[in-house]
C-alpha cells in the first residue's frame, strides 16, 4: 500500500537534489489508488468548491481518518465492509495530516462568489469544528489557532479559477508562471489565437504563491 512513497524514494536522485517532494493527485472515490496516496503521504491538500458534495466528501475523508462515524449503522457497516483502517492498525502504517484546504471558487472579478459564500462559510464551520474535535489528524495541533478567524487563514486558501489562463498554459506546455513573459496573445495548436489579460494569469500565479507559502 505504500508503494508510491516507496517508488519514489528509489528514483531520487541525492546527489542532485536536497530533497523531494511530490504531488500526488488523487480520484476523490475511495478508490484502491486513492488508498494507496493516502498511506504513502505525509499531509493532505484538500481541494474544494463551493457545494454539498465537497461537504459529503470531506466527512468521507475525516470519518476515513478518525473512524468517527455518523450513526451507528454506518459504524457497523464500516466494521463489516471497510479494511482500510484495519490494514492500516495491523501493519502499524502512518495516515497522513491535513495541511491545506484550497477554495477554488473564487472569481477574478469579484472575489469569492456571491452566490458560493454561504456553502464555503458552512465547509468551514464544519472543517473547523473537526479540527477543535480531532487536532491529532491536521499538522498543527497545539491548540495554537484558538479562533475561527486564526484557524481560517492558517489552514484556508483561495485560488481563483483559471479560467482561459490554465487552458492556454495546458495546451501549449507553458508553465503557468512563466505565461506573464509570453505576451497577450498564445497560438494554440489548432491555430487559433487567444488573448489573455496578462494581469489575470498574473493574479493566478500570485494566488500559487501564497498557497505553497502555506505549505
């Protein structure tokens, strides 16, 4: 089950790098390939938008990792059905900690979406009332963050949608950061020009920043 950490401790090169970090994107279903990133990561990056099924599956992710489960039926259920957590206590295997949580519906023009605030404030609500519940499972679990407010801003970021910007860069494998040097206008494979306002791609890059300055 640890076979990504494993795999990719074999290919780091020491004698070129400090260290490694990798980025392991996962399927949100609780998946074979999902279990096997979780038991092979320290921390967890958990991205979200502005609806009920992010709720839904950020209480899968925290009853995965806490075994607190809603009912007693689910519990059972659980107990009779799910092996992740009892693979996980047999072979003394580490779960990794919440880091991040990162808020993508957010607009270039008016900030976080109107019509999204009153979900985002309920994710957070709940996120925080788990970390108040269970610090063991996120990475600063000091009791240092005694507020709603100071937990927000250390454990919250919002990133703006892409939009056009992530298009172009994808489509002609040009780093997102490195698009502000390229111009206004990108010619994608098919021909087509499109024209980007270098001040939105900037504000992405600049959104980036102050997600990994967190990390």
């Amino acid at each position: 089950m640890t076979a990504i950490k494993r795999l990719c401790q074999s290919e780091f090169d020491k004698e070129k790098y400090k260290e490694l970090v990798v980025f392991i994107d996962c399927n949100p279903s609780f998946s074979i390939y999902t279990q096997m990133a979780l038991l092979s990561s320290d921390y967890l990056i958990i991205p979200m938008m502005a609806d009920f099924t992010s709720l839904e599956g950020i209480k899968g992710i925290l009853m995965l990792l806490s075994e607190q489960y809603p009912s007693e039926s689910l519990k059972k259920y659980a107990s009779k059905v799910l092996t992740f957590n009892k693979q996980v206590k047999r072979f003394e295997l580490k779960l990794p900690k919440i880091k991040q949580f990162v808020f993508n519906n957010y607009t270039s023009n008016k900030g976080v979406a109107k019509a999204y605030k009153y979900i985002r404030q309920e994710l957070i609500n709940f996120c925080y009332k788990q970390y108040q519940s269970f610090l063991q499972y996120f990475t600063r679990n000091d009791n240092s963050l005694d507020s709603l407010i100071t937990w927000q801003n250390a454990y919250f970021t919002n990133i703006k949608d892409f939009h056009s910007s992530g298009k172009v860069s994808a489509s002609i494998g040009t780093p997102l950061h490195q698009l502000p040097d390229k111009g206004e206008k990108f010619k994608m494979p098919d021909g087509e020009e499109i024209p980007l306002a270098k001040h939105r791609y900037e504000e992405a890059v600049e959104n980036i920043k102050s997600l990994v300055s967190k990390l």
